[in-house]
C-alpha cells in the first residue's frame, strides 16, 4: 500500500507562514518590484520622448488662449463663468478709473 505524502503545512521556526507562502510572497514581492521599477522607467521614457520632439506647437499660450477660446471680445474687463454660461462686462463712461486702467 502506497502512502500518501502530505503537504508540510508547519510554520517555519519563529514565524506563522509556511515554506510554501515565503516562497509565494517572495515571488509576488519581485513581481511587484519589477512593476514599479518598469513602470518608472516606461515614465522617464515618456517624458525625455515629450521632451526630445522639438516641434513648437503654433498654440497660443495663457491669456492669449483662453481669449481665443472663449471668443473674449477686446472691450471686455471682466468674464465670469458660472454653470457653463458666460456673463461679460463691457467698460462704459460708469466704470470707475482705476479698473480701466488696471484692465487696459
């Protein structure tokens, strides 16, 4: 009659996992190192390709594109925006001096 050889399920001397599970969390933990380590450098390579591409796009930048955008008529000294709609400010003969001249 065969016997049958059983798994050793006892815990390694001073701990609670058995050879089995050090072996598996070895593995998990050099996984997920490589993962974090190949991720980072998949980041790097990104960033130095963005960066090596040298094209200058024609795209205004800052204020200049968000007037663009949003169609800012030149008169305008103030833009709000609230819930997607767009409420303007136009100067007049009432607008106090020094907001005309800070905006202008």
């Amino acid at each position: 009659m065969a016997v049958v050889n059983e798994p050793d399920n006892t815990p390694l001397p001073g701990t609670v996992f058995t050879p089995r599970q050090v072996r598996v969390l070895k593995i998990a933990v050099i996984v997920m190192g490589l993962l974090l380590v190949g991720g980072f450098a998949f980041v790097l390579a990104a960033i130095v390709y963005q960066a090596s591409k040298g094209e200058q796009s024609s795209t205004p930048s800052g204020e200049e594109a968000v007037a663009a955008e949003l169609h800012i008529p030149k008169d305008c000294t103030r833009v709000r925006l609230n819930s997607g709609r767009r409420s303007e400010r136009k100067r007049s003969s009432l607008t106090p001096a020094w907001l005309a001249s800070a905006s202008a």
